[in-house]
C-alpha cells in the first residue's frame, strides 16, 4: 500500500495552502468543493468540512487546496490539518468516488528541443508524475510502465520524467526527425489511457525536495540552505525548462566548493560545461559573495 506523505505549500492567496502529496489522488480530472453537500463524491472533502474553518476544497493530481474562513491563521492548524490529511490517506480510503468511464484522457504532448542535441524533451498538457525520476537503463525502469516502454527501443539511452514532461536521451544510431513523432505518439497514448507512469509507492524519486521541516533545515549548516534556496528559486525554473534538472549534493566549506548532479537534458550536454561556470557558479558568486569559489558538477 502507498505510504503518504504531505508538503505545505503558500500560494499567492494568503487564505489558500496547497497540501502537496508524494503520490497522486485523482487520475482524470480536477474538484472543487465549496460545501459539504456539493462533496457527496468526496468522503475526504466532506471530512474537512466537518473543520469549520473551511470554506473551499479542490482536490487535483497531487494535492489537496484548502481556502479558509478568517476565524482562525493557517500559521496555528496547517500542521494539524496536515496530520490529519496524511492519517486519511494511510488508510486506503477514497479521496474522490470518481465515474468510471471508457473515455481517453484529453492530453497532448510535444516535441520540444533541447540545448542538449541527444535529448529532445517531450512535454505534455497535465501532470503526469508527483515528483522527479531518472532511468538511466531498462533495469532501472522497472518502475515505470512507460519508461519501459521507452527503452524498446534500442536507440533510447536515458529518460528522465519530471512533473509534465519527459526528457528522453539517445544514441547517436538515429537521428531525431526519424523517431519523434512515433516517441511522442507513444506517451501521448500511454497517458490518455490513464496508466500510472511511474509506481509511485515503489520507485524512489532521483530529486529530493528542499528542505521544509525543522528536522531537514537543522541538517544543514546556513551556507547550504542559501545554496539550496537560491538553486530552488533561480535556477531549477531555468533548467526544467531545458528539460534538465540540477541537485545540491554539497557545500565543502574549506575549499567553498558547491557540488551538484545534473540530470535529464544537463547530464552530458556539451554546453552544460559553460552552463556551470557562467551561469551557475557567476550567479552563486554574485549572490554569495567569497562564500562561494566554485561549482563542481559530481557526474559532468
């Protein structure tokens, strides 16, 4: 059974959280519930209301919003109602009753290049996975239906699946006009038919997520948790959208040394090199000052 766990996140709505989930709870469409009546399909949603500072529950993919009422400050109940999310969850229980229907899932997907020319990025119109996994062979795969699917073919070398899109890295026996549209037409179907991309409950996700509880922060010595913000805010954004991912590994205070994984499309791309020192590593300088002398990529 999928064992859950919850991350707060703000949003730009001082009254509005997002109670994020490790797993997803609904596969085909997104709720909204301003009443305990309006969630008759929703035992999870009516339990919340039973809360009376409810006033709005939207339940989509891999989160839970909540928008209260002013009686109380999200500050003194997120971590209660946190708890109480994640005990719900563990139980098995529905979150949503949702109809069964024959019908595909409404989803497109396209090609989109890379800086990397070995790996083309293939991006889809939801979300597809909770978090972000890296398969480096067909053994590794063995998680995910898709990235299996992936790796039969022979000229696919790496794929890397982060929340809407999947980075798919190959040999140099093809040539990507050849094989495109017949590798997006494959995930494509593979989503519209509602299959789980990845096992969640199984496969290890290759990115950890900042830190956010004080167990994780205390973890960590001041330097790194800059570093961590400022790859969070600045530069993660720039490389998904190149299809790639960056992860802090390491501060090394002695030598100030900041070391990092790149993944997806940065893994092996020519230009990452450039990417590092240039942009990484300039931005890291600027911001941190002689806190930082260098950027060291562990696997490029």
């Amino acid at each position: 059974m999928k064992e859950y766990s919850i991350t707060v996140v703000t949003t730009n709505n001082p009254t509005i959280l997002k109670f994020e989930t490790n797993h997803f709870i609904t596969q085909k469409k997104n709720y909204e519930f301003k009443n305990i009546d309006e969630a008759k399909n929703s035992p999870l949603a009516q339990q919340l209301f039973h809360l009376p500072f409810i006033k709005t529950v939207y339940i989509s993919s891999n989160f839970i919003g909540l928008e209260r009422f002013d009686i109380v400050e999200w500050s003194d109940v997120k971590d209660e109602v946190a708890q109480q999310l994640v005990e719900y969850l563990n139980t098995g229980a529905p979150v949503v009753i949702e109809e069964e229907t024959n019908k595909p899932i409404a989803v497109t997907v396209y090609a989109e290049v890379t800086p990397n020319p070995a790996t083309m990025k293939f991006v889809a119109s939801r979300k597809i996975v909770p978090a972000t996994y890296e398969f480096k062979n067909i053994e590794e795969a063995k998680n995910s239906e898709l990235a299996t699917a992936l790796f039969q073919f022979s000229f696919v070398k790496q794929v890397f699946i982060d929340e809407n899109y999947v980075s798919v890295s190959k040999f140099d026996v093809v040539e990507w006009d050849d094989v495109t549209i017949e590798i997006r037409e494959l995930i494509r179907n593979f989503v519209a038919e509602g299959k789980e991309v990845v096992a969640t409950e199984k496969a290890t996700p290759s990115a950890a997520k900042p830190p956010v509880s004080e167990e994780e922060i205390a973890a960590y010595d001041d330097t790194s948790l800059q570093i961590i913000d400022i790859l969070e805010e600045y530069v993660k954004p720039a490389v998904a959208s190149d299809g790639g991912n960056i992860l802090f590994k390491s501060y090394e205070e002695k030598t100030k040394t900041v070391n990092v994984i790149l993944q997806g499309a940065c893994s092996g791309c020519p230009s990452s090199t450039f990417t590092l020192k240039n942009g990484i590593e300039t931005m890291l300088k600027n911001m941190m000052g002689d806190k930082v002398n260098e950027v060291v990529a562990l696997n490029g």
